[in-house]
C-alpha cells in the first residue's frame, strides 16, 4: 500500500475516535458529561463548554468527510489499471474450464413423471 495512504487513514481512525469523546462530553436529556463543567460557565454567564463542544463536533466532522475523499482518490492510484476486467476475464476463463469439465446428466426417459 501507499504510505500516504496509510496515513489519512490512521487521521481518520484518530478523528473517529476524537469525535466519539467529543460527543459524549456534550450535553443529553440527563445533562451528559459537560455538566461537571457548568459552574465555570454559570459564572461567567455563557456557555462556552457546550459550545466549544459543539464547533469541535462539526469540525471533526468536517475533517473526516474531507479526509474520507480525498483518500479516495489516493487509495485509486495504487490499483493497477485495467486490473479489474483482468480479474473478471480470468474469473469468466475459469468457470469456461469448469463447465467443459463437468459431467453432463442426460434427462431419464425411465420416469416420465420427472421429466414433465
């Protein structure tokens, strides 16, 4: 494989991972994990945890649907082309030899309720 390949996929392994934490420190119906934090924000009068939580969300997002792309047309460069009409070609020559191969069944005329 590529190495530059290689790489964004570990990148977006790491986001993946990131957003999983970011995610679960955010704010649910019960008050999440951001509620140990909440005192902080009450006092200075905004929310700043949730929404620094919220933008890193959405970044995250972001950086792994960009990355995802742009691995894509990485990943694309390492094929060969034309390799998979080879593989379909060869694939089409084997079950050819495979059917010369096998045994034909003649149809009984010794039950003629099978045959009809």
């Amino acid at each position: 494989m590529n190495a530059a390949f290689t790489v964004l996929v570990v990148l977006i392994i790491i986001a993946a991972i990131l957003l999983i934490a970011v995610v679960l420190l955010q704010n649910g119906k019960d008050g999440g994990l951001a509620t140990n934090f909440t005192s902080a924000n009450q006092t200075l009068g905004v929310r700043q945890t949730a929404t620094i939580l919220e933008k890193a969300t959405w970044y995250l997002v972001a950086f792994i649907l960009v990355v995802s792309v742009v691995t894509v047309f990485v990943g694309r460069g390492n094929t060969r082309s034309g390799s998979n009409e080879a593989i379909s070609t060869e694939i089409l020559n084997q079950a050819d030899q495979s059917a010369e191969e096998a045994p034909a069944f003649p149809i009984s005329q010794e039950n003629p309720e099978v045959a009809e």
